[in-house]
C-alpha cells in the first residue's frame, strides 16, 4: 500500500517550487509601473531635444509662476544683450554721410568799393555763420528751453522722448515725429533727408551718438543755430536776426531770441508776419520763456513782462536780390567771377564770401539819376546805357544797363551796339601814327564818290548833311563829317585804287591798341567805312578805350571785382593793375585836341563838363531788313572823357537796333540826348573832386598827305563914301565967332568884313 504522507508532501513541494519560480504580483507591478515611467520620460527627454532641456533649465523646478518669472527674466536679459548687439553692428555700420552741401552754404556779400555799402548778394541759402561766441547767451538759452531741455545732459537722443514719440507715432497710426533731440535735428538737417521712417530715425539715433562723441555741446549748439531753418527765406541766426530786427545776432536780447526760438518749431504756423500771427505765436513764446526762467538764464519778472505780447518785427523785405538796376551789376559781377576769374559757381552762391567791387557808391547813384533826368519820357522801349571808367586802372566806377533786370536782363552797357562816328577816334590816332596830322587836308564833299562815280559815303548825322569840301582833319573831327574819314582811311591804305583793307586794318590795330577787344573786331568785313561804326562795340568796351587817351595811351583792362576774401578772411582774390603803353604820348596828346574840338565847337557841345572835356558824338544807321539802300537810325552816343574820368553814353531801342527816328524825341542825334546826358552824369561825379589836366597839343608834323591851308578870303569891293547932304546952319543969337569954324573932317569907311561862304544845300537829316 502506498503512505499516505509521501503523496501530501509531493504536492506541497510542487506548489513551493511554482510559488518560487512566479514572481509576487505588487513587485511585479511595481517593477512594471517603474518600467513604464523611464519609458515616458526617456520618450519626453528625446522629443524636446537640447531646448527643452534649456528650457527646463531656464524654468527649474517650482510652482508655475515661478517658472513664469524666471522665463520673463530670461527674455528680458536676451532682448538687452540682443539690442546692445544690434546696435553695436549698426553703430559700426552705419557711418558718418557727407554733408548735405546745401546746409554747409553761406551767403555771398557783394560791396562797393567802400566795402561798406552793400549792392546784394549771391545764395543758395540765405546764411551767414557766426561763432558760438558771437550768438548771446539768452539765444543759447531759448533754443534749448524751445527744442532740447536735457540737451547737457543727455548723449545725443533722450529714450524718454524717442519713447514718447513712439507712443504718438503708434497711436496716430503714421510717424508724426516728436522727441528729437537738438543733436538729432542738427543731424536729420545736416546728414539725412526729411523722410518721414522707422529706418530714417533709427539711422538719425546712430548718428546722433556719433556726433555726440565726436563733437562738444558747444560746437553742435553752434552748428545746429548755423543751419536751423528761421523762415522767410533765412537760414541760421545770424540772418535770422537780421531778418527780424535788422540787427546781428550778436545784438539779440532775450525776448528776441525766445522769438527766434519759437519760430524754429514751425517757422510756416509761427511766422510773425502772418495774419494773427501773435495768438498762434504767443503760447508757444511763454512755453520758451518759462523753460528760459528754469534754466535760470532770465528772471520771472522779465518773463512777465512779455506773457501778453511778443517783440516787435521790422516790416519784412524783398529779397528779389537782382531786382532794379542793381542786378545788372551782381549779374556782371558773378559774369567776371566765373569766366575771368575761375570761380565755380558753388563759390560764388554758397562759399560765404566776401566780394568788394570797383563800383563807386556815389558815381552808381549818380548815373541811375542822370539816365532818369534825361531819358525822354513816352518812349517805353528805349534802351538807356552808361559805363564809367577810371583811366590807369580799367576800375570800372559806375554802370547803368537797364531799369530792372528782372523785367529784362539784357545788360546794355555790355552788349554790342553800332557806335557811329564814336569809332572816328581811333581813324584819328591811326592817322596819327602812320604820317598824317591834324593839319592834313580831306575831301569833305558830300556824297563822296570812287573813281566810277559810286557813291561811297554821304555826310550824315552830327555833322548836319553838309558838303565841307576840302577840310583839315582836325574839324573833320570836330563836326563829324563822313566823308572826309572815308577819304582818312583810303588815303591811308595808298589811295583810291589801292586796297582799301589796308587803311581798315590801321584804324582797327589803332582801336585794339586803345582798347577794343581783338575777339570783337576780327570778324568785321575790312572796308573804307571802318570808322563809321557800323559794327557793334559794347559801350563798356568803347568807355575803356577811350580811358587809355585819358591816361595818356596806357592800356589797362577793364575789370569790375576789386577783391575776393573767404568767410574767414582768407584773400583768395585781390585785383593787380596792369597798364601797357599801347598809343604814343604825341599821339595822344592831339587826339584828346581834336576830341576837345568837338566839346568846344562841333557836334558835341552840350557834353561839356565841369571839368576839361573832349569827347566824341556817334549816330548810327543800319539797313532796314537786311536792305542797304533803306537805312534807319539804330544808336545815338556820346562817348567822352575828363583828365580823371572815361564815360560812354549809348540809347538804342527794341532788340537793340530798331528805328530811332521819330521816336526818340525830340532828336536822336548824339550831341543831343546822349551829349547831355554824360554832362548830368560827369558833372555830379566830378564834383568836389581834382579835375587835372590834358596834356597840351604836340603839333605833329605830317610826312604823309597834304597839308591843309585855309583858303584866303575873296576880297570884297571898298564902298564908296557916301556924299553927306549939306543942312543950313542955324543963325547964331550971339555975335559970331572971329575965328573960322573947323573943317568938317571926311566921313569914316567901316573896316571890310569878309564875307561867309553860303553853304551848299543841305540833305534831309539822315545819320550814321
């Protein structure tokens, strides 16, 4: 039989042995449970990578808003490292531009040749630069109580204010502007456009610092009232001032400057010559003045004393700067500056420079009066011109080129004209140099003809139509007359059958000598009417050829700018006269007496001066549309000079040679209008002065030509006496006399006087 025990414990050690080899079940969910977890986290850790392990670092451990905290910090550490990197690379980036030129510019002063009366002036900007030390305080005060009151203190740009105008720029949803700095304007006006961007402001922000480390406070204030806009055209305090009180900045008191100041904000809205200009004016004004009182640069009380009212401007000017007749000589100034003297143009209107011309004050007063006291009225479309020059110099003293130069800009004294007989002067000193003389004799006959019969030249004009026959050249001179200096010029170039070119190019070398440009004449057809100037001569040309007689045959070249300093007094410029003996003493000498013939009894008379003058008269003619047989009278002159002073008159009309003739009245001759004109002219500007004298005749003796001998008077029948009728003697009533009473002596013959010649008939008065 089996035991029973033996089966029992069989069993128990099999349920023993599974128990050990099955693991508990809490272990094994534990285990599991902890299985599971690594798995999780492991899957976690992997899925955030490196940056959620920074970000469990940046937020650790603790409640969330712990985390929150510490995550805002992070942020707020970041975006400042960020921003300083930022603007490190823009601070390096970003560099300093050129100026804008236009706000570096200076207005240019243009003075007569006192350099202390003022004719204008040459701008871009109307600005004048001054030194700090020249700007008062109370100006110094104003702009930064006005625009910058942190401007001491701050580096260039205030976050307060750049965060206020970010604030307003958002909120208006477009950039209005606001919280620049006076740093930040001098650059935005200086440096930068007035683009109205983010980007334009954040470049404005960089330069701002830059200049900041660059510059001092005193040098960006002195810059920035150097350049700052003002309104009504002025730029700068110094204009400004001017502009407002006529006065220099240097003058301003503190009422003014606040003034200035509130100007500056928006010089359109608070312009003080607006209609209600003071209510839009007067708040701004006290805001300045209570910033002046803080900063302590005025007192309360002087605040008061304008919390009501602002301070008074002078009446606002033109600024037509070439405006009358003014601006022929600016124009003509600038002219010689740019072409003679090398200037560039952005010198000239912006280089701040100081110009003193050769333009007498008194002597360009005088002229403008003469033209207006002898211009005959009615006659809107004459042309009135005068240039003065000094002789031994070629300064020119006074010029008169029109009545406006805005209303038209043709400067007469300088533009080409036909001269007329004026031009007969160099046939005279051509003469003289070549063997001729005052004495030589000239067929005066009118109408002049070659040996064919043609008509070569009539007498015209001055010398009144006249046929003079044979005359010396002296009074040929003096009364103008034609023909006779055709027959100067033919006789010079050989006689009638030679070329006559010849005699032409003596009369012109004679007048480049004296003064006429070569440039000028070498164009001109060679011809045995030279000297009746046909062609053109600008008067200031033919008044400084005349000036090298009144110096006794030095040539000098006219000129009209005196000196030329920068805007720190630098000389860039300063005129060296240059004379050259071009016309021998001699021939000088009896040129200016055949001149003075012409003032003391030709066709020139009414131009005799205070002083000793000689001069000569010029009526011109020109074809009618491009027909020579139909002439009209195209210019009227009178050319002349003193022993100190040269003065070319000239009247045209139109576009420079339209008919005279029954316009200008009441005659277009030159000994009339023109000859008075210059006598008006030269006696204001001579008065009070040294007159000098004329060197006397020099007699030269002829080697060419036929000399002239005055013809002898007819001799005139002796009348015979007439017998007397003998009348019955009252009787005596007292006894008569015991002596015999005295022969009756013979009645007395009158001296024979000689008889003047009648003179020819004359032709309608036609001129050239």
């Amino acid at each position: 039989m089996a035991d029973p025990d033996h089966g029992s414990r069989t069993e128990v050690d099999r349920a023993l042995a599974t128990q050990r080899k099955r693991p508990s079940t809490s272990s094994s969910t534990a285990r599991s449970k902890r299985g599971a977890a690594a798995g999780t986290s492991s899957k976690t850790a992997r899925k955030g990578g490196p940056l959620g392990a920074v970000g469990r670092t940046i937020g650790g451990r603790g409640p969330w808003y712990v985390k929150t905290l510490r995550w805002f910090a992070f942020l707020a550490v970041a975006g400042l490292l960020a921003c300083a990197l930022t603007f490190f690379i823009l601070y390096r980036a970003i560099s300093i531009p050129d100026a804008n030129a236009a706000f570096q510019t200076q207005t240019t002063q243009v003075f007569y040749s006192d350099g202390k009366h003022k004719i204008g002036e040459f701008a871009q900007q109307d600005r004048e630069s001054v030194s700090i030390d020249e700007i008062p305080a109370s100006m110094q005060a104003a702009a930064i109580a006005a625009e910058d009151r942190s401007f001491y203190t701050n580096r260039g740009i205030d976050l307060k204010g750049i965060i206020r105008a970010a604030r307003d720029n958002t909120t208006s949803g477009s950039v209005q502007a606001g919280g620049s700095t006076i740093t930040q304007q001098y650059v935005k006006i200086l440096y930068l456009t007035q683009e109205r961007s983010y980007t334009r402001k954040v470049k404005e922000a960089i330069l701002s610092i830059k200049i900041h480390n660059q510059l001092s406070k005193k040098q960006i204030l002195e810059g920035y009232l150097n350049t700052i806009y003002f309104g009504n055209r002025a730029y700068g305090v110094q204009v400004a001032s001017q502009t407002y009180f006529g006065k220099p900045a240097s003058e301003l008191n503190y009422a003014q400057s606040a003034l200035l100041a509130t100007i500056v904000n928006s010089p359109s809205y608070y312009d003080p010559y607006a209609e209600g200009a003071q209510a839009r004016i007067q708040p701004r004004f006290n805001y300045v003045l209570d910033g002046m009182v803080k900063s302590k640069a005025i007192t309360a009380e002087e605040a008061a004393a304008f919390r009501d009212r602002i301070p008074e401007v002078k009446p606002l000017k033109s600024v037509d700067r070439f405006g009358g007749t003014k601006g022929f000589l600016l124009d003509a100034v600038k002219t010689q500056m740019l072409n003679k003297l090398k200037f560039d143009q952005s010198q000239i209107d912006g280089g701040g420079l100081r110009i003193v011309t050769t333009f007498d004050y008194n002597d360009q007063k005088d002229a403008v009066e003469a033209i207006k006291a002898n211009r005959p009225s009615g006659a809107p479309e004459l042309h009135p011109a005068l240039v003065s020059v000094q002789p031994g110099t070629g300064a020119v003293r006074a010029m008169y080129g029109g009545p406006d130069f805005l209303k038209s800009p043709l400067n007469w004294a300088m533009l080409g004209t036909q001269p007329g007989s004026t031009f007969k002067v160099f046939a005279v000193i051509a003469a003289l140099e070549d063997g001729y003389s005052l004495k030589t004799t000239l067929n005066g006959n009118s109408p002049l003809r070659d040996t064919k019969g043609n008509i070569l030249t009539e007498n015209q004009g001055d010398s009144g139509g006249a046929s003079y026959g044979n005359i010396p050249l002296s009074l040929a001179t003096a009364k103008s007359v034609n023909a006779a200096f055709v027959d100067l010029t033919i006789q010079m170039a050989g006689g009638m059958n030679s070329d006559w070119a010849q005699g032409a190019d003596k009369v012109l070398k004679a007048a480049n000598d004296a003064g006429i440009p070569k440039s000028v004449t070498d164009t001109w057809e060679k011809t045995a009417n030279i000297s009746l100037g046909a062609n053109q001569v600008a008067p200031v040309d033919l008044a400084n050829a005349y000036a090298t007689l009144a110096a006794g045959g030095k040539r000098a070249d006219w000129y009209m700018v005196q000196k030329v300093t920068d805007f720190q007094g630098s000389v860039l410029h300063e005129h060296e006269v240059k004379t050259k003996r071009t016309i021998p003493e001699d021939v000088v000498a009896d040129t200016i007496a055949a001149m003075r013939g012409v003032v003391t009894s030709g066709s020139g008379t009414q131009a005799a001066s205070v002083c000793t003058t000689a001069g000569k008269t010029g009526t011109a003619t020109a074809a009618t549309d491009g027909n020579d047989k139909d002439q009209h009278v195209s210019s009227s002159w009178f050319a002349g000079i003193t022993p100190k002073l040269a003065t070319a008159v000239m009247y045209n009309r139109g576009k420079g040679n339209e008919n005279l003739e029954g316009y200008m009245l009441p005659t277009f001759f030159g000994g009339q209008t023109p000859a008075r004109t210059f006598r008006t002219y030269m006696n204001a500007a001579l008065q009070g002065t040294e007159c000098g004298t004329f060197p006397p005749p020099a007699n030269i003796r002829a080697d060419k030509g036929t000399t002239y001998v005055a013809p002898k008077p007819k001799p005139t029948k002796k009348p015979k006496p007439e017998k007397t009728r003998k009348t019955q003697e009252p009787q005596p009533t007292t006894p008569a006399p015991t002596t015999p009473p005295p022969v009756e002596p013979p009645p007395v013959v009158p001296p024979a006087t000689p008889t003047t010649p009648t003179p020819p008939t004359q032709s309608p008065p036609t001129v050239s």
